[in-house]
C-alpha cells in the first residue's frame, strides 16, 4: 500500500538550538527540510543558504516548494547585536522580510519565532499578544521590525514569542551555570529580572500542535497573528541557575545580584513573563513548568557534559 504523500516543511536556522528539536518533532509527520549558514550538509534536505540573500533563497523554494516555513533562523547574540547593529539588522530584518516574500510568492504559510524582548518589561503582570511592545535593546527592535515585516505581507502566519531557550542543541544556560560553577564554584547571577525559562523541545512540540490547530483544522483566519508560548511558570535568572545546581547537584557558592552589577551591553526588561491563554485555548495544551522541562532537559544530557560524575 502507498504510505500518505507528507506536507513539506521548511525550517530556516535548521543547525541551531531550537532548529534541530524542530527538525526531531516534525519528522514524524512532515517531509522535512532545512537550511543554515553553517548546515551540516551530511543531513539529507539540509541545505546551506544565507537568508539575506533572496536569489539563493528563491531557487530553493522554487525546488522545494514547501507547504510551510518555520522562520527561527537570526543574529541571536543579544550583546553583539548593539555593536553589529548593521548584520543584526540584515539577518533578522531583511532576512526576515526574504522569507515572508517568498512564502508570499510561492504560497507558503509561515511560523516566525520573535522574542519577550519586544517587551520593556515595566508590566506587572503577564503580557498578551496585545500589549504594546517597545524593545530595550536593538536585538528586540530588529525582532520586532521583522514581525511587523511579516504581517504587512502575509495573511497565513503566526509570529510566536518565546523566551529564554535552553536546548540540549546549543549554547545555554543551563551548560554556562553548570561549567561555570565547575571552572572556580562561585556564581554572580542577576536577581532581577524575571521571565518565564523555555526548553526548545518543549517549544518544538509547542509549535507542532499549533500548525495542526491553526493551519490544518477548519479554524478561522482569526486564528492566524500573534502567540506567546513559553514553559509554563516564572523566576529570575537567579532562581533559574538555583534550580540548575540543585537538579545537578552541583556544589557551588550562588550570590544574588543587581543586573547593574553585571555589565552587559544590551539592557534586558526587568519582566518579561508571558500569557500564553490564547495559545493554550486554541491547542487545548499547556506546557509543562520550567522546572520540570529543565528535568527532561537534564536527563537527556545526563551521559553527556552536564551532569557531575557519580
Ligand atoms: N535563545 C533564546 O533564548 C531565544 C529567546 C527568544 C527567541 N529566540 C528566537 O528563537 C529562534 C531560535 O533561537 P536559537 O537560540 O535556537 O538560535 P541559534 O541556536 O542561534 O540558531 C539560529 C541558527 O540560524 C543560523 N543563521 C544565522 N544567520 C543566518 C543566515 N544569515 N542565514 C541562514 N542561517 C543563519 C545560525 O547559524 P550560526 O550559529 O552559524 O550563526 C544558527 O544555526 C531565533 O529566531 C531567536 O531569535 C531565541
């Protein structure tokens, strides 16, 4: 009997953090494809492509043609960003606004992964896909030009706001606080902003079920713009680097602090916790805590380098 023909999906950043996860969940159901600047070409569908340049990008979906794109590829260096205002702006804009061209032109229907830090964080309670954003710094501003450029070209899209990513994939915080508190056992870390951590295979999922719900039910066009998803809870950074050593067992000396006793050149919002109501109506899913999330992250890195020998 001939298997059922599957949608084909692209993801652009498919090398990173969260595109690995994303390639990982979507695989059961979907014909994967992929591009990155810095692919691992071994892969098959992976390809390499720089999204700022539209000419390579278009002879890709032209073969491709996928049904979908998730667009997570950017400059994600929040620090960089301030000083390399210019490649900050390429990549997250224009590269942006190539995507939502093209899946303008070849019919594709668009998942774009933006950021809390659209947010300046003087709320006090959780914000929604409403509240005005007004980023702090220029990774913010970049992610936010880069939703609106989404939405003055496309109808079937969703913009997905998301928060503090850790992944077994990448670069985190979970693998800076465990080898940090190995190299010299004593951690500075900021107490004073607060928002809600996110494991990418959590989000993964998170936006699996919401492509079944928004693109393939009979929902409504209502359905399509804006969606916080993160894991469900709050804490600050301090508390979040508690749970780590905690849940490792690692021994090490955690000191509070100010986020003006940590130089940094991007200013972070000081909250930047998220309602994720209209998520969770439209899928009838919640995601877990982030406590719990930072359980399942551990285990699966359990052989791997962070937890201590026993
Ligand atoms: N990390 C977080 O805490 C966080 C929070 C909120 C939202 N987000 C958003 O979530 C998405 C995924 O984040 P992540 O942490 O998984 O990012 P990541 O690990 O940095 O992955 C991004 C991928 O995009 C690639 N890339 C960069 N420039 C490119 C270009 N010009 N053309 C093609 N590919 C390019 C990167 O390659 P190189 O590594 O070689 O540059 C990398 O493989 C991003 O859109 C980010 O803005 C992240």
């Amino acid at each position: 009997m001939m298997g059922k023909i599957k949608k084909k999906i692209l993801i652009t950043g498919i090398q990173g953090m969260l595109g690995q996860d994303l390639s990982q969940v979507f695989d059961s159901d979907y014909e994967v494809y992929g591009i990155d600047i810095n692919p691992d070409t071994d892969k098959p569908r992976v390809f390499l492509a720089d999204i700022t340049q539209r000419k390579d990008l278009e002879a890709l979906f032209l073969q491709i043609k996928p049904w979908m794109v998730i667009h997570g590829a950017a400059f994600t260096n929040v620090d960089l960003a301030e000083s390399e205002q210019e490649q900050a702006k390429a990549v997250n804009v224009l590269g942006t606004e190539n995507i939502a061209f093209l899946c303008q032109q070849y019919n594709a229907k668009l998942i774009f992964i933006s950021t809390d830090y659209v947010f300046d964080g003087n709320k006090k309670t959780a914000y929604i896909e409403t509240d005005k954003p007004y980023p702090l710094n220029y990774y913010g501003c970049s992610k936010l030009a880069a939703e609106q450029r989404v939405a003055a070209c496309l109808t079937e899209y969703i913009i997905v706001r998301t928060s503090w990513l850790f992944g077994t994939k990448g670069k985190n915080f979970v693998k800076a606080i465990v080898n940090k508190a190995r190299a010299d056992g004593d951690l500075k870390v900021v107490n004073d902003q607060i928002g809600s951590p996110t494991y990418t295979l959590s989000l993964a999922q998170a936006l699996f079920w919401l492509t079944k719900s928004v693109f393939q039910s009979e929902s409504e066009q209502s359905s399509y713009g804006i969606y916080h998803v993160s894991n469900s809870g709050q804490c600050s950074w301090f508390e979040f680097a508690q749970a780590i050593l905690e849940l490792t067992g690692i021994k090490a000396k955690l000191e509070p602090v100010d986020s003006d006793y940590i130089a940094r050149a991007a200013k972070r919002p000081k909250f930047s916790v998220m309602d994720k109501s209209r998520f969770e109506k439209i899928t009838g899913k919640k995601l877990c805590l982030w406590k719990q999330a930072l359980e399942q992250y551990l285990s699966q890195e359990k052989n791997q380098v962070v937890l201590p020998e026993e």
